[in-house]
C-alpha cells in the first residue's frame, strides 16, 4: 500500500511539473514547433505531386496551403488564451449537462483552495494529448498528401483541399479546446465533445466527398480510406477513454464544474 502510494505521489509531482513548463514555455513550445513544421512543409513542398506552376503566383499558391496548416491553429491558440485570461473568474453555465453522480456546489474561491483543484494527475495527460495532437495531425497530412503542383489531376485537387480543411479547422479546434482547458474554462469538457463530435463528422463526410470525386487509382482510394479509418478509430478510442473521466472525475468537477461528491 505505501508503494503504491508513493508510485500515486511521484506520479502527481511529474504531473505537475509538466502543466507547469507548458504553461511557464508555452512561448517557446509553440517557436519550436513553427520551426519544425515549417521545415517539414519545406520538404514537402520540394517534392510536389505535380511540377510547381511558374511564376510569383504558382509559387504563392504552394506556400499558402502550408501557411494555414502551420499558422491558424496558433491563431486559434492565440485566440484561445485571449478570450480566456490567466486567473480569469468565469461563470458557469446555467444548463448542466454532466448529470451523472450526486454533487453539491461550492464557490469558486472555495474551490481554488482544495487540494483536487487543477489540471495535475491524470487530467495532465489530457492537457498534453491535447497539445500533441497537433503535430501528429500535421504529420499525417503532410505524409497522406504531397503538394499540390499545377496542372494536378481533378480527383487529387479535391482530396488535397479536403484534407487541407480538416487538418486545419481540426487542428484549430483542437488548440482552442487546449487554451480553455489550460485556463479552467468551464465549457472546456463540452466543447471537447463537440470538437470530437466535429472530427467524427469530418472523416465520414470526406469519406463520402472522395466517393464522388469519380475514378482514381485503386491505391489511392485504399491509402485515403486506411488514413480516414484511422482517424475515426482515435477519436472513439479518445472518446470512450476521456469522456467518462470528463463526467465522473472529481478533480474535473471540481475544477471546471465547482462541485464535489455530495
């Protein structure tokens, strides 16, 4: 029993000193990760699925769909944590959603002061799969999808604009879910379902969309489907391990929910 107590409370001061150096290095988390993306988008950009059209405007229009990929998820985080302070007092909504369990209310400076307020313990886990999400994310597009070139197939035109769009709101949601959880938002546990609902939503419709985009060759489509059927299959397996610790948890309840067991 002490062993396992010890193992419980070495495990909880490196939970902490994990949401402590994202939140003291999020600055130069996010530099680093701009330089290795953009070196991984370089790349790829140097290998396109078709000759680069000339001229300024070809060249534009290669860089661009990787300036999204890269820049508007950080927009969305930016965004995130200006709409969400750092100490902000945020009201709680007025609809309860989370049901199960019996729980009583308690304010929020009671709140802050007890011991189980926090993103520690396993809710650190969440924290930081929300945050890596993002380069496995990327890398996955960047890997599925070479750059676009001129004169590309039509079938490839609309699978890469579809990929591009679901990497990048994705990811955006994603980072956005990550800047409220980090900043205690009360919404944060539902707006993750939404976002994972979203995902869900997204790998079935570009499913459907690459159907209707007519022939293409058979290794593509297969390529396309196992990258899709992989998707889904994190997001359920996310959801079913996340979402009844979202409801029932007492540090989350606690934190986003200021309620305790009654």
């Amino acid at each position: 029993m002490k062993g396992w107590q010890m193992l419980g409370d070495t495990l909880h001061r490196k939970s902490v000193a994990a949401v402590n150096m994202i939140e003291l290095n999020l600055r130069g988390i996010v530099a680093g990760w701009v330089l290795v993306a953009g070196l991984m988008c370089g790349i790829r950009i140097a290998f396109p699925a078709t000759p680069l059209a000339q001229g300024a405007a070809g060249i534009m229009a290669a860089f661009l769909p990787y300036l999204a990929v890269v820049g508007l998820p950080l927009c969305s985080l930016a965004l995130g944590l200006k709409l969400f302070p750092r100490g902000a007092l945020f009201d709680q909504p007025a609809i309860r959603l989370a049901q199960l369990g019996r729980w009583r209310r308690v304010d929020c400076v009671t709140a802050r002061d007890m011991n189980h307020y926090g993103l520690f313990g396993v809710m650190a886990s969440l924290l930081i799969g929300l945050l890596i999400n993002i380069p496995v994310r990327t890398a996955e597009f960047l890997t599925a999808m070479p750059a676009l070139g001129g004169h590309a197939p039509h079938w490839f035109t609309g699978i890469y604009a579809m990929m591009l769009a679901d990497c990048v709101i994705i990811s955006s949601l994603y980072l956005f879910a990550f800047a409220m959880a980090l900043r205690k938002h009360p919404l944060f546990p539902r707006f993750l379902l939404l976002v994972w609902g979203l995902d869900l939503v997204a790998q079935i419709g570009i499913a459907h969309g690459t159907a209707m985009l007519g022939p293409m060759p058979d290794g593509v489509r297969e390529a396309i489907a196992d990258l899709l059927g992989g998707n889904l299959k994190k997001v359920l397996i996310s959801a079913a391990i996340w979402l009844p610790y979202l409801l029932l948890s007492e540090r989350v309840n606690l934190t986003f929910r200021h309620r305790l067991p009654a």
